[in-house]
C-alpha cells in the first residue's frame, strides 16, 4: 500500500491532555485510531488509552496482513473496547466509568472503512473538495439535521458539548455499520478531535489541507486552532492520510451503508440497547447482521 501519514497532538490551554492518537499498519492494512477522553468526566485520558490500546491489541491479533471483515472489526471493537472501560472502572473501585468518544478508520483493498461514537470526526477530502464527513452524535448536530441551526453555528452552540453517545457511559453506545468508500490518488483522510475542528472553518481547514503538503499542512492546522481558540482551547489532535494508490476495481463493490447520511436522532434512537459485557463474537455478528437489515429497509436500499 501507498500512502503518507503526518499527525499531530497538543495539549491546548488544558491542565493535561486527555487525546490518544495512533495508527498501524501491515503490508496490506492500515489502522487509524482518535479517542478523545471526556473532560467533564474524571479519569478520561484513561478511557482514551483503554479504548486505544484494546483497538491496537485487536489489529494486531487480526490484521495477518489483512483484516477478513473490517466491517464486523470496528462494530466489535466499539462494542469490546466499551465494556473493557466499564471493567477497568470496576477494578479501580470507581463510582463513574471513565468515558471518551472515538472514531476508527481501516484501510485495505483500496478502500477505507470507518465508524466513530461522539464528537471526534473523520472527514474524506477528494479534487479539493470534502466528499463526506461523519455526523456528530450530539445536541447540535441533530438541530442542524432539523434545518434549526446552520453548521457554522455548531462551535459557538450553548449546547456544544450535550453529546448522544461516548463510549464508557451509563448506557451503551447505539452501534452501526460501518461507512466507507473506495480511495482514489491523492485522496485525503482527515481524522480529528473537536479541539481541531471547533475554532475552525470548513474553508480554513480545505485551505490549509489544499495548498501544503501533509507534513507542513497538519501541523499548521493544529497551530492555527490554537490561536483560534485561545485561553479556552482544547486538547487538539489530528490525524491526516494520503492516498497513494490509483482508484482499484473490483468485480463487486461492497454494500456499506453510509449510515452518516442519517439524522443523528435515527443514529441515535433506531438500534437497539445491547449487553456489550455478555455478548459473545456470534451474537455480535447476528446484532449486526439486524442491524443493516433495519437500516437497509429504512433507507430503501436492497
């Protein structure tokens, strides 16, 4: 595979920093990992690097040098790594779980395949435009759907910060199949927390990403939110991966659901509550096999 990667982590105006950032890669995968930990919520850098490490553990274990069903992987891998934060919480004695919000791509096979719980966001940059960008879990997200809000309300929203869904919380995560898309050269995959994309505009971020290459553009961009955001910035994380490859064929695409073009209510209200902590790898795979059942019959696709 052939690709570039730059990245970029910081800590901002907090007292310590509660992003984890990584990414792996095999001759014929690549994973790429965010988890921002929950500020309002004690002990979130720890729920940040249990969910990252439980990804990293489970990419090595299955990528032999390619994961059989990356679809099946991010699903299990929100599911695993929420009940390893719950466990972790239950060893330290901890009245509250710790709790983070995520977001997971897997490239093989000239594709990318990506799921995310939360606020932290993957955006696909294609001939200088963004093709497609995961949808929040959040309060403001949802009124933007509505048609209540514009977009470039979001940051500066008094319900910013009211998010759905995180991994580690009381309830667990509404989990979906993954989204994905096949790479064309030179296409761009921007993975971020939201201390990188608050302070910024869509076209602040294009820009940069447009005119630099990757290794001068990521940490510019982290520079930039920081100045934004001044005394109140966020931890800020990035991921950036450039796509080296021509576009590859295939005799049969797959069938991935792009569940981010759904409201952020549906996303959050249509599947249902799961005992991530007994299930087994059989009845995760028999939840997701529903799971896109229900959304395919809600979408209209076959």
């Amino acid at each position: 595979m052939k690709f570039t990667i730059a990245q970029d982590i910081r800590i901002g105006a907090r007292p310590y920093q509660q992003d984890r950032v990584g990414h792996w890669s095999t001759s014929e995968s690549l994973m790429l990992v965010i988890a921002d930990g929950m500020g309002g919520h004690q002990h979130g850098e720890i729920a940040a690097q249990t969910a990252l490490e439980y990804f990293a553990g489970e990419f090595k274990r299955e990528a032999k040098p390619k994961i059989k069903d990356p679809d099946l992987f991010l699903f299990r891998g929100l599911a695993r790594a929420h009940s390893a934060i719950l466990q972790q919480a239950r060893r330290f004695g901890w009245s509250e779980a710790p709790r983070t919000v995520i977001v997971v791509c897997v490239v093989q096979d000239g594709r990318a395949y990506w799921t995310h719980i939360g606020d932290s966001r993957l955006y696909l940059i294609r001939a200088g435009r963004v093709v497609t960008r995961t949808k929040d879990h959040s309060r403001v997200q949802q009124l933007v759907d509505e048609g209540r809000i514009r977009e470039e309300a979001i940051p500066s929203h008094p319900e910013r910060n009211l998010l759905f869904q995180c991994l580690g919380g009381d309830k667990p995560p509404k989990l979906e199949p993954a989204a994905g898309a096949r790479l064309a050269k030179n296409d761009l995959l921007l993975m971020c927390s939201d201390g990188l994309w608050g302070p910024l505009s869509p076209h602040q971020l294009l820009n940069m990403l447009l005119t630099k290459p990757p290794a001068r553009a990521v940490p510019d961009l982290a520079a930039l939110a920081e100045t934004r955001a001044g005394a109140d910035c966020d931890n800020i994380s990035l991921l950036l991966m450039q796509w080296g490859e021509e576009a590859a064929t295939a005799a049969k695409e797959q069938n991935t659901i792009p569940f981010h073009d759904l409201p952020a209510s549906q996303q959050a209200a249509d599947t249902p509550d799961l005992d991530y902590m007994n299930m087994t790898d059989a009845d995760i795979e028999r939840s997701i096999a529903q799971i896109k059942a229900a959304l395919r019959k809600q979408t209209g696709n076959p």
